[in-house]
C-alpha cells in the first residue's frame, strides 16, 4: 500500500469518529443553552429568591447567551494559532469549570457570573467543532460534516428544556451540572487519544493572536448586545440602550481603525473585502431575526389565544425545532451536489413558505396542517446552517478557518437578540392598536346577568381576534425577514459546490 494510501484509509477510519466526539461536545454544550429554562423555578426556591426579582434570575439565561457569542472570535482565533483540538479540549476544561461554579452556587449574583465562564467554554466548541470537521473531511465531504456538526448544535438547545426538566424531576437542578463534567471528560479523553490527532492540534509557529483586539471586540459584541438586548430601544422610553447602541458602533469603529494596523489581526481585512463573507453574515443575522420571532410567537399563539397548556404549546414548537437537525443534515449531503447559494436561498424560500402558512391559522388549527406548516419552515432554517457555514470557511484563508465560523455564529445571536428585542417592544404597541376600539365590559346598574356575559363573551371574543391578529403579523414579518435574505443569498457569487479553495487571503 503507498503512503498515499494509507493517509487516504486513516481519514476515512478517523472521520466519523471525528465527527462523533466533535459532535458530542457540541451538543453537550449547547443543551446549556437552554437547559435552566424548566429549572428556574426550582433555582429561585432553593437560592430563596423572591418573585419580584424575576426579571433579575432571566439573567441565568441571558449570560449564557452573553458569554456565549462575545467571546466567540477570540477563542476561534486561538483555535486557528494554537491549534483546533488543544483549544477544543481547553474550551472544555473552561467549560466544566463553569458548571462546577454554577453548580455549588449559593447566591444568583454568583450564579450569574459562573454562567457566563461556562458559556466562553462551551461557546467555543461551535466553531472549533466546524473548523475540526472542515479540516478532517476532504472536500467533497466537507458539507455533510458541517451539516452533522450543526445539526448536534442544535439538537442540543433544541432538547434543553426537556432534559433540565427531567434532571430536576428526578435529581435537582444542581445535578444539571455535574453532570456536564462526566459527559465532557469523555470527548476530551476520547480527542486526546484520537488515532492522527496531530494533524489537528499542531500549532502554526509564526501566527500571532491579537489580544488587545480580542478585547476590544469582546467590549463591543458586550456593549452592543446589552444595547441590543432592552426593549426600550425600539419604543424610546429610556436613551440607555440607545447610548450603549451608540457606544457599541463607536467601540466597532474604533476597533476596524486597530485591526488595520495589525500585522495579523484578529479580524483580518481580507475577510471583510469578501463579497461573500459578508453575505453570508448578512444572511445569517436575518436569519437569526426570523428564527427567534418563530420560536416565541409560536408557543406564545398556543397558550394565549389558542388556549392550549404550556406543555402542548412546547410540543407546537417541537414540530419545528426537530427538523431543524434533519434540515442541517440534509443540507450538508447535497450541498456539493446543488452548490452552497442555491441550497441556501431554497431554505430561505421554505422558511418563507412554512411561516406564512402558519401566519393564516385560525384559531381552530389541527393536524396535519399544524404539523406540515411548522415542519416546512424548520427543515428551512436547518438548511441553510451547512452551506452558509461553508461559504464562511471559503471566504476565509487556511490560519483564519475558525475565527470565520466563529463569526457566523456571532450573526446569528446578535441577530436573535435584535429580533427578540423589536419583536417585545413592537408588539406592545401592535396589541394597543388592534384593542383600541374594545371596551371593557364593566357591570351596568339594572344590567341583567346573560346581558352581561354576552358583553364579556364578545370582549374575550375582540381579544383573542385582536392577538390572534399580532401573532400573524409577528410570523409575516418573520416571513418577510427570510425574502429579504435573499438579496445578500443572491449576492454571495458563484457556488464553490461545498467547501472548495479559499478566496479570501
């Protein structure tokens, strides 16, 4: 057998096993995404948190998802000088350690602080798993490893709640996470002694990591999404968030007149000359936009005007974040085949599709319709994780792979938080318009009782039409952010037919 070959036999023995230890990590850490959102109740009882500082416990999640996106580039680009299984395995130490703190945590200010370590580790697995994967697969196959690693990804923050759920039903929530140290011991021993491991950790001696602009950044995504992050923004009742805004912009400024003095910064100019590179951003934060409208109007339609239980409005939502891992698959195996543009603008259009046929229910909406609709335009958003990650990878030269999945992943959250952020402050105003005209249903002297019911009844009729009515236009708008992502899908240039030779140097 040539050396040729036998290099050939070792990848092939090694991708999947590649792919299923990188997968693991991702999907482990992403469960932490949304894990604490069935055990908040349980967190306040036993931390003897009152109710009235509940919007200050949303911050158990919030730090999550802070930690989780700004810290994001630096790691990738740590990944990129010293090596994508060296700084995978560290992120996963980072990571453990994170949730040993929360787990042992006696105050939420604590808590909140351990969170957000927890999440720069797990953070970090995202785009270093996509780098890993990217690097362990030839070519032809690169599509369907990003696929594979995005669809763990989202498998994971898929099955969150439901697996915090059950830890606190049967354990507390503490034991959510104690057991992320057992689970990430496994991939970190299982990648450490992974046969050619080598090959993915060996460290490029004459790149440099920019650190002053790693923090500069850090500073700017943190200050732009707590701006971000405030409902006031949109409806102008405070200038806080529109200061931090500001701020943020001026940070971001600041910041490219940094990097271009670097020798090798830490975002380099080169990925922001690519027409493609910024498409693909683009795409991805509208994307992001739309997905987070999708996720909490849809439960929100169920257990409002729909009057469904909390637990039959979850399962709504299931019906669309479970084709979301089968549509990132998918999208992976037949992203060389049709080229990355085409299958992204073809799950764009069933996002579309799938959101405005769930903008026309009534309120008397069942089976197989609800089940379709919901399906379609997950499948859509999981469609477009492979080939918009692999259009990043292609703009991107070899020392640059992980930073550039790193900021894709960095659109789309700060994409969800500006969609979720307008979507509350927008809405209020919305509901306010539609019930203008109802009145309420106060008791009239001499009034009789079936009178007076059939007012109440007519008024309960005028709201649940009303917030039926906002709920349609939140999944319109929805509808209408993934059609004009296709103006930057359209812009990308020609495909690369799954992951081919970089353009950007």
């Amino acid at each position: 057998m040539t050396p040729g070959a036998t290099r050939s036999e070792s990848s092939n023995i090694r991708a999947p096993v590649v792919l299923s230890i990188v997968g693991l990590g991702v999907f482990i850490t992403a469960l932490d995404q949304t894990v604490v959102v069935t055990a908040l109740p349980s967190v306040m009882l036993d931390l003897k948190i009152p109710f009235s500082r509940l919007d200050q416990v949303t911050w158990v999640v919030t730090a999550y998802l802070l930690g989780y996106t700004v810290a994001m580039p630096l790691v990738g680009r740590l990944a990129d000088v010293y090596g994508y299984s060296l700084v995978y395995r560290f992120a996963l130490v980072v990571f453990c350690l994170g949730s040993a703190l929360v787990a042992v945590a006696t105050n939420l200010e604590w808590m909140v602080a351990a969170r957000v370590l927890q999440a720069v580790g797990g953070g970090a697995t995202v785009p270093i798993g996509m780098a890993i994967a990217a690097s362990a697969l030839p070519i032809h196959r690169r599509g369907w490893a990003l696929g594979v690693v995005g669809a763990a990804a989202e498998a994971g923050s898929m099955l969150g709640p439901a697996y915090g759920g059950a830890i606190v039903e049967f354990w507390n929530w503490r034991g959510i996470f104690w057991l992320n140290l057992p689970q990430s011991a496994v991939v970190f021993l299982a990648l450490t002694w992974l046969p050619g491991r080598v090959s993915l950790e060996s460290a490029r001696g004459d790149d440099k990591v920019d650190y002053a602009g790693g923090a500069l950044l850090i500073a700017t995504l943190t200050v732009l999404s707590l701006g971000l992050s405030r409902g006031s923004l949109f409806a102008l009742s405070s200038p806080l968030p529109i200061a931090l805004v500001l701020l943020g912009l001026g940070l971001a400024a600041v910041l490219v007149m940094v990097e271009r003095r670097r020798e090798q910064p830490l975002l380099p100019p080169a990925l922001f000359r690519s027409r493609a590179f910024i498409a693909t951003n683009g795409v991805q934060l509208l994307v992001g936009v739309s997905l987070i409208i999708a996720m909490v109007t849809i439960p929100l339609m169920a257990g409002t005007v729909m009057g469904k239980t909390p637990i039959a409005g979850a399962f709504w939502l299931l019906r669309l974040t479970a084709a979301i891992p089968a549509g990132a698959i998918i999208g992976g195996l037949v992203l060389r085949r049709f080229g990355g543009r085409s299958v992204i603008v073809a799950g764009l259009c069933l996002i579309a599709v799938g959101l405005w046929l769930v903008s026309g229910w009534d309120l008397g909406v069942k089976d197989p319709e609800l089940t379709w609709n919901l399906a379609l335009a997950g499948f859509g958003f999981g469609l477009v994780i492979a080939p918009l990650t692999a259009k990043a990878l292609e703009s991107a030269s070899e020392e640059y792979r992980s930073t550039a999945a790193a900021l894709v992943v960095v659109s789309r959250m700060m994409g969800m938080t500006l969609g979720l952020t307008a979507l509350s402050a927008w809405g209020v105003d919305q509901f306010q318009i539609l019930t203008a005209q109802l009145q309420l249903p106060l008791p009239v002297p001499g009034e009789g009782t079936e009178v007076f019911l059939s007012r109440v009844s007519d008024y309960q009729e005028g709201l649940n039409q009303a917030g039926l009515a906002l709920f349609h236009k939140f999944l319109r708008v929805a509808a209408a952010v993934a059609i004009a992502a296709l103006l930057p899908a359209l812009a990308m240039g020609g495909d690369n037919r799954g992951g081919g030779r970089p353009v950007a140097r």
